[in-house]
C-alpha cells in the first residue's frame, strides 16, 4: 500500500512538472507569435573553470614583464639584459605565482570543509536553531514566511541537503565543488609564462633584422598591446561586458603601469646618477 501510494505521489508530481514545462513553451511560441519584443533575454557569460587564474595570471605577467623592460629600456641597457633579466624574473614570478594561488586555493578548501564539518555538527546537535536560521534567510529574500517553512521543513528531511543549503546561505561552496589547488597552481605558473613571453619575443624575432634596440622595444610596446587587448577581449566574454570598454581600461592599466617604471628607470639614470 505505502508502495502504491509512492508511486501516485511520484506520478502526479511529475505530471505537474510536465504540465509546467508545456505552459512555458506554449507562453514562448504565442510571444513569438504575437511579435512580443520584450525584455529579451541576457547574454550567459563564457564559462570556464580557470578564467579567474589565467585572466589574473596574463595580465599581472604581461603589465610586470613589459614594466621591467621599460624600465631597463629607460636606463639604456642592452637587448641581451633585457633578455637575461625578462626571462629570468618571467620564471621567478611564474613559479611564484602558481605556489601562491596553490596555497590560496588550498587554504580555502581546507575551510570549507571545517566550515561543512561545523555545519554538519550545529545541524545535528542544534536542528531547531539551523532551521530557524534558514526560515528567516528565505524570509530576508523576499519569501513568504509559509512558503519559506515549507521548504525548511522538507530540507529538514534530508541532513545532506540541508547542510549545503546552510553553507550556502554563509556564502561557504561545499568542499567538493571547491576549486582543486594544485590545478589552479598550474594554470596560473602557465599563463603567467605564456602572456608574460609576449613582450620579450620582440627582442627574440627582430634579432636577424635589426640591431636597434629602439625598434625592439617599439616592437615590445605593440606585442604587448595585442597581448592586453586578447585579454581584454577574453575577460569581457567571460564577464558579459562591453568589449571595447574592457578593452580600453585593459589597456591603460598597462600603459600606465609601464610608463610609470619608464619613468622611474630614466629618473634613475639622469638624475640620479645611478650608472649600470
């Protein structure tokens, strides 16, 4: 009999779910129909696991590779300086940055899961407090209170899920959904060497045709744009922006950043005295 009537439950509730998703589609063909414009809908932005890793990775190395060498550029140093020096703090920083956002990673999935295992606790020792904590969440964004003890009440049967709904509603993602440490570590080590090469290649590809080191770092600015402009470009897409506003203050945070340590590197050589 209880088999019987679990079987009813299960097919009236999914003949109402039907029944829902068949009204939605005919509300689209008759907006379609009637010509109904409307509000049309919002542009999903460009998912990816990494973006956060490689857009931050890209621009720190193409704005911190492309600053040294304005600065030794400034100082009147040789191309092969600036190779030796590019490429050696490119690494130095790469590794750096890939360790550091491992144990960034790391130490925030190391507390999710003590936030879950104090959650797990307070849900099973303090139950009454937890839902009453998460009725009035619900309420705060805009449920009505009976609606709101409906669903509290039905996520009360199962523990599981009502522990990931309370370390969602502390802004906690479960431990399993958290981002893996050694993966963003890599990407990050990767895309810092990948972009940060960009403005040194002038020096490399111009070799057999120039001697000019004022070329090879006009060469270094341009390279160096693109490079920016890629990124703006990319974190726009991700990020459902404007293109060319990202663009733009991509950009310029570049430019201002290396005519900054231009300006330093040249302060140092002329006024300072400062001799290589």
């Amino acid at each position: 009999m209880a088999a019987e009537e679990t079987n009813i439950s299960t097919s009236t509730a999914t003949a109402w779910l039907l029944d829902e998703v068949n009204d939605i589609e005919e509300d689209r063909s008759e907006s379609f129909d009637n010509g109904a414009t409307g509000s049309s809908r919002p542009k999903e932005p460009w998912k990816t696991e990494y973006a956060k890793s490689i857009l931050y990775a890209g621009l720190d190395a193409i704005v911190t590779c492309f600053s040294l060498i304005s600065s030794i550029s400034a100082s009147r140093l040789t191309s092969a300086d600036v190779l030796v020096l590019g490429f050696a703090n490119l690494v130095a920083d790469g590794i750096s940055m890939g360790v550091g956002d491992f144990l960034s990673s790391s130490i925030e999935k190391d507390v999710a899961t003590k936030e879950m295992t104090v959650t797990e606790w307070d849900v099973t020792n303090h139950g009454g407090l937890e839902k009453m904590e998460l009725l009035q969440k619900y309420q705060a964004l805009g449920m009505d209170v009976d609606d709101a003890a409906t669903v509290v009440s039905i996520f009360a049967k199962y523990k599981d899920i009502l522990v990931q709904e309370k370390m969602m509603a502390h802004g906690r993602l479960p431990p399993e959904e958290a981002e893996k440490p050694w993966k963003n570590g890599l990407v990050t080590f990767v895309a810092f060497l990948v972009f940060g090469s960009a403005p040194l290649l002038s020096f490399i590809v111009l070799i057999p045709f120039t001697n000019n080191d004022l070329v090879k770092f006009a060469g270094a600015c341009i390279l160096s744009a693109v490079a920016l402009a890629l990124l703006g470009i990319a974190k726009a897409k991700i990020a459902g922006q404007n293109y060319a506003l990202s663009v733009a203050v991509t950009l310029f945070n570049g430019a201002a950043a290396a005519a900054a340590a231009y300006v330093v590197g040249w302060t140092l050589k002329n006024i300072a005295g400062l001799e290589g």
